[in-house]
C-alpha cells in the first residue's frame, strides 16, 4: 500500500501500492505522475521552493515557500492523491496530520 502522510509543510510518501506487478501498476504510476509532475512544476516556478529527498519506497517532501502558487500545487497534488485513494482504497491511503 502507498502510505502518504501529510503534515503542514511536510510530505511523506512510502510504500507500493500492489496493484499490480512491478512496472505494471497503474496506481503506482498514477500516484508517481502526480507526485512528480507537482514537484517539477514547484521547482520549475522557484527552484528553492521546496527539498526533495528519493529513497527506496520513500519520498520525502519539505515546502520552503509560502507562495500562493506554489500552495495551490501542493493542493491539487494532494487533491489528486484524494481522487486516487478514493478509487484504489485498497492500494493508496493519505492521512493528514489533522486527522491524528
């Protein structure tokens, strides 16, 4: 399962989501497009606005910016991720830190 854990300026993403084999699954592929299409644009808008760190079966995420834009990405990312879980439940959970 993809485990994606939200907090203010903090995101942790880790796991797979077992879906399907490895390179074949689509909620996988679906979470990394999101993920990764969000993070370029951030950069790709102020290259200082946020740290990123891969690992095996983890990402890590730290927002430096308060920028609207860049707020409104890490929105519809977090959206999209929503969108994601809702059909996957099995496969992709978010939690937030408001819901500890």
């Amino acid at each position: 399962m993809i485990k994606v854990n939200i907090k203010k300026n903090h995101i942790v993403i880790t796991g797979h989501a077992n879906f399907a084999d490895y390179g074949k699954d689509i909620v996988c592929a679906s979470a990394s497009s999101i993920v990764i299409t969000s993070i370029n644009a951030c950069l790709r808008i102020d290259n200082s606005s946020l740290l990123y760190k891969e690992e095996l079966d983890k990402l890590t995420i730290d927002i430096k910016s308060d920028s609207e834009i860049i707020k409104s990405i890490i929105e519809n990312m977090i959206f999209l991720l929503e969108e994601l879980a809702k059909t996957y439940k099995k496969n992709i959970k978010i939690v937030k830190e408001e819901d500890r």
